[in-house]
C-alpha cells in the first residue's frame, strides 16, 4: 500500500522553528513533491507552498522568507523548514505529492493525512 505521511508537527513558541517531514512509502518509483497547505481551524485549506516539476517553489505571502522547501529523492521525502513561526502559522499542514508506483507507467496524485503545528506562548 501506497502511503504519503507527515511528522514532525508539534507546539512551538513563537519565533521558534519547525522541519515537518513528508515522507512516502510503499511500492515507489518516482516521487515529486507538488506542495505544502495547511488549515487553521474553522477556515478553508489555504495554500502555503507549491513545487513545479522543475523544483521552483512559490510561497503564499504569509509565509514567504519564513518557510523553506527541500526533499531528499532517495529517501521519498520532502522537507518545510519553518522559522520565525507566529501564532497565525497554526494549523493542520498537508503534503501533495506525485507519485509513480512501482510497475506503473502514469504518475498518481496523493495528500497527506496531516500533521498539526501550534504556535502559542
């Protein structure tokens, strides 16, 4: 089974920092990550970061400066580095990714289930 999975959510103070990691398992052949969301509570799924294809990232304003993307291909793994986080950062933060099983010859849309990140004091 194909699974695309974040970690590494948490409390954090604000000013502090975060990496969260989004990692996909299973039978993988090609892995692209295609963004970062993340949903504050009461609110709709909002756009934090999207990746193309020839790995440009273009970051939502309110975080832009802020928030860094990386991956590991190897490893099936895409990274948000988040500093500097403000209270206004809280949310549940979801990865998208395109994924090419292993035997398949058309990639495959999949998100994440969610990893929670608090700010407060």
């Amino acid at each position: 089974q194909v699974q695309l999975a974040e970690s590494g959510g948490g409390l954090v103070q604000p000013g502090g920092s975060l990496r969260l990691s989004c990692e996909a398992s299973g039978s993988i052949f090609g892995f692209i990550l295609r963004g970062w969301y993340r949903q504050a509570p009461g609110k709709q799924r909002e756009l934090v970061a999207t990746v193309g294809r020839g790995g440009i990232t273009n970051y939502a304003d309110s975080v832009r400066g802020r928030f860094t993307t990386s991956r590991d291909a190897a490893k099936n793994t895409a990274y948000l580095q988040m500093n500097s986080l403000k209270p206004e950062d809280t949310g549940v933060y979801y990865c998208r990714a395109d994924i090419l099983l292993s035997g398949h010859t058309t990639w495959s849309d999949y998100w994440g289930q969610g990893t929670q990140v608090t700010v407060s004091s």
